[in-house]
C-alpha cells in the first residue's frame, strides 16, 4: 500500500459528510496540516504492521485522525463533534468514511486497500493545534491491503 496515497483518500471520503445548516463545510487533508480552517478533519499518526499474510502478501495500517471543532460556544462545538462522531447519519464520519470500502468484492479507497474499518472513537477533549485550542477526538481507522 501507499501510505500517503491512502492518507488522501480517507479524507477525500471523509468530505462527503453532511453538517448542519450553517455550518462551515467540513475541511479535510490526508496529512497533520500547520494551521486548520474549523471543523477540520485530518489524518495524522499512523502504526504500520508488515507481513500479515506470507510473502508480503498482506499489512494492516492503524490510523490515528483528529477532529476539531471551534469553540466559540462550548454546547454548540460539543453538540457538531458529537453528530461527526455518531456511528450513523448524514454528519457521521464513520459512515462517510466506510462508503469508501466499495461494494462486495471491489477493493477499498479506489483499489489502493483491501478494506477499511473505522473502530473506535477516543481522546474527546480539548485539543491545542498551531496555538489554538479546539474541542476534539481521534477517530482509528484499520486498513488491511497488499505489502
């Protein structure tokens, strides 16, 4: 797999989420940006582990993305993070991101992985960025594909 390829493509699905009126447009980038335009969506840390299957036949990449949501009004930033995190509905990521696994038998992000999954949700607190503070989670995504 190519990681920084791979990066691209969750958060080029990760775009397809739908946030309330009002709402600035959700920003996204596959890599850990110096400053953010709120909500911003990014993929940043990630853990690799190689040879899953013989013959380099199989990696699993563990991606660790943040969300971060302004927070003018703290309720109102608690309450978009909280529709970006549910498992479910137009603003969810977890479902915008897996529409990228494709249909039965096609591979995931465009053929650059096997599949995807996004897991778990962590770390819901403030986070500071470039001298900011936000209110924010981490999103881990397990992406399996060939070595």
């Amino acid at each position: 797999m190519q990681i920084s390829a791979v990066r691209e493509a969750i958060a080029d699905a990760a775009r397809a989420v739908v946030l309330p009126a009002g709402v600035r447009a959700l920003t996204c980038t596959g890599f850990v940006p110096d400053s953010i335009t709120e909500p911003h969506y990014f993929v940043a840390e990630y853990d690799a582990t190689f040879d899953r299957a013989m013959g380099r036949a199989l990696d699993e990449l563990e991606f660790t993305s943040r969300l971060l949501v302004g927070r003018q009004d703290d309720r109102a930033g608690q309450r978009l993070l909280d529709a970006m995190l549910s498992g479910s509905g137009p603003a969810s990521l977890k479902a915008a991101i897996e529409v990228a696994r494709g249909d039965a038998g096609e591979y995931a992000l465009g053929g650059l992985a096997h599949d995807l999954h996004v897991t778990r949700i962590q770390g819901y607190r403030w986070y500071e960025h470039a001298g900011t503070q936000y209110v924010g989670a981490e999103i881990i995504i397990r992406v399996i594909g060939e070595g």
